[in-house]
C-alpha cells in the first residue's frame, strides 16, 4: 500500500508576498520558477529541499488568532528546531528582526528551551532545543 506524502503546509493571509519573504528569510528556502519576486502574487511556494515547503494564500480578510489568550485559537501552528542553546539564542534575535512578535519566553525551561512567536501575519510558531 502506498500512502500520500505532504507536499506543502498552505498559510492564508492578506500579504502572500510579505509573509512568504519572512519565512523566506527565516528558512534560507528558495521560492518555485515563477514565484520570484515581482512575480506571483496571491499564491506563493517556498521549496523545501529536504521536505515538505510552506505555499502562502492571498485572502481578503483573516482574524487574527488571540492564542494563548482570547476567543480565537491558533489552529495550527509550526515547530522549528535548532541544535543548541546559543542557536536558538541566534535564531531569537534573528526572529525578532525580521518582524515576528516574541508572545511566550520559555528559554530557561531545563527540558525544552522554546520560544513561541507570531509571523508578521499572526500565524503562532514555535523555535526550540530539539
């Protein structure tokens, strides 16, 4: 028997191009041939060459979730992983400068250093000691 694989987690959001150039950025991934800037606009894939990519989607409106407080929750969220402690201290200060919000500190945790932020679209994601 065989099974589907993923190809692409998709992310809706108001600015495809914007958020797609922070994840970008962040993952050092390479866009799909035609998707370069000024190309492609409303629908944006960022390769993974060891894996799974992340697709971006235009809309017209999204909430953006409250988690971890509020009414809306983060529906789904990313994990991403670095090596060691002076990585992820790296990674932080990389994060911030590109535009995410720190929304949970829990570097000092003995058993899993993470920290949680929100992409410039609100989208939860998680960079931890893995």
């Amino acid at each position: 028997m065989t099974f589907p694989h993923v190809r692409q987690v998709v992310l809706d959001c108001t600015d495809a191009r914007l958020l797609a150039e922070f994840y970008r950025e962040l993952l050092g991934w390479s866009y799909r041939s035609g998707d370069e800037v000024p190309l492609g606009q409303d629908w944006l894939v960022l390769r993974n060459p060891a894996g799974a990519g992340l697709a971006f989607q235009q809309v017209a409106d999204l909430p953006e979730p409250t988690w971890p407080t509020g009414d809306r929750p983060q529906m789904l969220h990313l994990d991403l992983t670095v090596h060691d402690a002076e990585e992820l201290t790296a990674q932080h200060r990389r994060v911030l400068n590109l535009g995410a919000k720190l929304l949970r500190d829990r570097f000092d945790d003995p058993d899993e250093p993470l920290y949680v932020y929100a992409d410039p679209a609100g989208h939860p994601f998680c960079i931890f000691v893995g």
